[in-house]
C-alpha cells in the first residue's frame, strides 16, 4: 500500500514536472483580483499580470491513470463565464472552480455534477492544473477515493 502510495505521487510530480515548458501566465479572474491576501494596499495600484495564451474553449482528449493500461476520454470547456467536464467513457459529468493561477498554471477544483464516485458512478471529486503549451493544454488530475489516491494526465487539444 504504502509503495503504491509513493507510485502515484511519484508520478504526480512527473506529470507536474513535464508541463512546465508551458509558456505564459494566465489572467486571473475576476474574483481573484479583490480580497486577496498579499495585495496591493488601498491608494496603490499593483502591477497588471502579464497575459499570455488563453484557455478558453472546448478542449477533448485521453488522460491516462497511473496505474492503468485504457486510457479513456475526456472534454473540457472553459468560457469566461463557468468551466465544465465531460468523461464519456465514464458516463461522468463535473463543474469546475478556479481556485487560482500562476506564470504557467491554472488551478480548479472538479466537483463531479453526474456519475458520482460515492453515489455509484465510477467519478470521485478532484482537482485539475491544467497548463496551455501552443495548440494544446497539458491537464494533469489529482483525487483520492475510500483512501487511495488517483493521479491521471492527458493532452488536449481544441476542438
């Protein structure tokens, strides 16, 4: 148990690791730009975030998880407005939350709307960093169920 542990959190890293050639640094949101710990006192400005590629659309491919040998579907669509997820193979449906960004990396947090793990689905909760390298995004997975931990990652590309 423990080695398998250590498996997938090894190759957490690994995934995590592999996007960062990912150029730019994406916009935050509107909500992420008032409130937030660290920012500029009243009266002075902070300087605006560089922009870079967006990752905005409807995004499709496979992830794979460790552990694993069928990798299986997936779609993403993100507009300025609400991000979603779509895994067919698994009857699965989920609503994501920015939860926040760096240079390279957008954060979400996935609460699955349809084919819940702990409802009989095959989907459990999770979060998403997802990273835009050109024409497509890097997605790495993160989410633990009955105690064990998931890790999947995939490349996407614009549909």
């Amino acid at each position: 148990m423990l080695y398998a542990f250590r498996a997938c959190a090894g190759a957490f890293v690994l995934v995590i690791a592999a996007m960062a050639p990912a150029a730019g640094q994406f916009p935050p949101g509107p909500d992420d730009q008032t409130g937030q710990p660290g920012a500029a006192p009243q009266g002075r400005k902070s300087p605006p975030p560089a922009a870079g590629p967006s990752i905005n659309g409807s995004w499709s491919g496979e992830l794979t998880q460790v552990g694993s040998q069928t990798p299986y579907r997936f779609e993403l669509a993100i507009n300025a407005g609400k991000a979603e997820t779509r895994y067919p193979d698994l009857d699965c449906t989920g609503k994501l939350t920015r939860v926040g960004g760096s240079k390279s990396y957008t954060f979400f947090v996935e609460v699955i709307t349809k084919g819940q793990a702990d409802k009989g689905g095959r989907c459990p909760d999770g979060t998403i960093t997802v990273a835009r390298q050109g024409d497509e995004l890097a997605l790495g997975w993160f989410g633990s169920v009955q105690g064990n931990t998931i890790v999947a990652y995939g490349t996407l590309r614009k549909k």
